[in-house]
C-alpha cells in the first residue's frame, strides 16, 4: 500500500516548498512585482498572493490568509490594485519566479538526464500530485488551480509547487480554525542587510508616494 501519511507530507514538502518560495524571498520576483507598480515588500506580498482571487477586497484577503491581522491587510489592499491590476502581480510572480529557479538551478540536472528533461518530469509529477489534491474547503488552492497553465517546465513546476503549497495552507487554516486558534498576527519581512536585493523592504506598503 502506498504511504501518504506524515512522513510522505514532510518530504514532498522539503522537496517542493523551496521552489515556491523563492517568489517571497529571491530578487527576481521581488524586483518584477516593483517593476509592475506594487509598492513596497509588503503591497507586492499581499498582491502577488491574492491575485489569483482577483481584486480581492482586505476582508476577503485577512479571511482567506487567516495568520495576518486586517490592519496589515488593510495597508496593502484593495489600494494595490489602483497600482496594477492582479493579471498584473500574477504575470510578474510567475516570470520572476522563473527567473530566480533558472539563477538557482543554472542549468544543473534535477536527477539525471537533460535540464529540460528532468525539469519537466518533475512538473509533470508535482502536478501530478496538485491534480490529485481536493478542491473542497481549499479555496486559494482552488483560486491557483483555475488559472491558466504555463507551457515552458520551470513554469509549470514552480505553478504546481505553489498549488501544493496553497492547498497545504488552506489546510493549516481549516486546522487552526477547528482548534480556535486566532492569527499570528502583523509578520516581519525578510532582515535586509548592506548590498542585499531587498533593502528597503521594510518601508512596506504605507509608503505609497513618490
């Protein structure tokens, strides 16, 4: 019998969420989210990842987020979309994400064979697996499944890994809220440091002039 138990969890999830996570945290996404109209870490954070919901209001957003508190919400959002529309933040997280995962990876093998081979057999299984997941009570999940699929293979792994990324947090949500667990609350960005691509990010999405 095949094992889909806590074990199989943690390694897909060692495996994958690397590759999701260089939209929040490498310079690729960050600067293309800038270049797009977002101000700040925080307005391209909240745009970025609610823009599959569409123009989502801060309530639907603090609903569907959960861990943050509305205020922080309420800084970024519905004003990010008078800067850009969310086709906008989706083409600018996705082109970004990929450009970052080529920087990583520059053109190492991801198991054997030809990049391009084993980038898209990787794909093809993570969606794979994204394709298997349930929809029911997974609602950002279910707002990234219904968008358009990327041809080239880094895009689609990296779609595929943010869907099983989604879909692990909507979880997290739905398990929080049945232990009456409140959000965390207001997060911090990432610490810049001298010559890092991501100072000034803390500035965050209140600094809207200029």
């Amino acid at each position: 019998m095949t094992n889909h138990g806590p074990q199989t969890a943690r390694r897909l999830w060692q495996l994958l969420e690397p590759i999701h996570a260089v939209t929040y945290f490498s310079p690729e996404p960050l600067a293309a989210l800038r270049a797009a109209g977002y101000r700040g870490f925080w307005m391209g954070y909240f745009a970025g990842r609610a823009a599959p919901l569409g123009p989502a209001s801060a309530e639907l957003t603090h609903a569907v987020f959960y861990n943050f508190a509305f205020e922080h919400v309420a800084r970024a959002l519905p004003d990010a979309w008078g800067y850009a529309a969310p086709e906008a933040a989706l083409a600018a997280r996705l082109e970004g994400s990929v450009a970052a995962l080529n920087r990583h990876l520059g053109g190492r093998h991801l198991g054997g064979g030809t990049p391009d081979a084993a980038v898209g057999r990787a794909a093809e299984l993570a969606e794979r697996a994204a394709g298997a997941a349930p929809l029911e009570g997974r609602p950002l999940f279910a707002a990234n499944r219904a968008l358009a699929q990327p041809d080239e293979p880094l895009a689609r792994l990296w779609q595929a890994a943010t869907l099983l990324r989604e879909h692990r947090g909507d979880g997290h949500v739905a398990a929080l809220v049945t232990a009456g667990i409140g959000g965390a609350g207001v997060a911090r960005p990432p610490r810049a440091r001298d010559g890092d691509p991501r100072r000034g990010l803390r500035d965050g999405p209140q600094a809207r002039t200029g």
